[in-house]
C-alpha cells in the first residue's frame, strides 16, 4: 500500500508540474515542480536565511522561485519588469516545491526583483526577510 501511494503522490506531483496555473493578469506563464532539495538562487531571503530564493535564468526569461523550509510561510518575490511595471508573484505551495514563472521579457526589457518571506491567505509581505534587489538584463549585453 505504502509503494502505490508513494506512485499515487509522484504521478500527481507531475501531473502539476505540466499545468500552467490559472489567475494570473501577466504576460507571464507559471509552472510548479518538486525539486528533491534547497536550493540556493541569486537572491534569498534574509532572515532567517534562504528560506526562499529566486533566481532569473536569461535563456527563456524564467524567474525560478524557491521554497527551501517548512517554515508555515510562503516565499514572495516582488518585481519590476521594463515592460509592465510592478508585480508580486507567491510560491505557496510548500517545502522543496519550485515555481517557474516563464516571463516573456522583450529582448531589450529587463527585470528587478526581491524575494521574501510572507503570509499567502492575508497577501502580508514580512519585510525583514526580504532580500536586496537584483537587476538583470533579458538579454546578454
């Protein structure tokens, strides 16, 4: 019983991981997967330390987000695209779990992002656990 629901929980982890989530007002697609551990982006947040972390891969314009503890809180990341102005995106979907957003940045664009920890039911950003801002370019230049 143990191996079928061990197959049951993998076959739907994949399943999820193929669907675009639904909801959102961007240019942006959304696709959530199960990494086997933490991960370490180019920004995480502060305190405590790395619980989420994000990451902005140029080839494909994704912005990677991750949930590194069980901490009760869901990891936040803030940003500023050159093209839309501000956002928030929310990965509350738990430990180990990884949000991929495919943002779609226009080849000169550019994007400024943060990540934090927060509270996902009230929108509330915890402010001390936010990372600096990091500035990326869409393109290699």
């Amino acid at each position: 019983m143990k191996k079928r629901t061990a197959f049951v929980s993998a076959a739907s982890a994949a399943a999820l991981a193929v669907l675009p989530l639904a909801g959102t007002a961007s240019a942006a697609t959304y696709t959530v997967t199960y990494p086997s551990g933490p991960h370490e982006g180019d920004r995480c947040t502060e305190a405590p330390r790395c619980s989420g972390s994000t990451s902005f891969v140029r080839d494909g314009d994704h912005l990677l987000i991750w949930d590194n503890a069980a901490d009760g809180h869901s990891v936040v990341v803030l940003y500023e695209r050159s093209d839309l102005g501000y956002r928030t995106v929310w990965n509350h979907y738990g430990k180990y779990h990884r949000l991929d957003v495919n943002m779609n940045l226009p080849e000169s664009g550019w994007i400024s992002y943060k990540v934090c920890l927060g509270e996902y039911g009230s929108g509330e950003i915890l402010e001390y656990t936010c990372s600096p801002y990091n500035w990326e370019s869409a393109n290699w230049e």
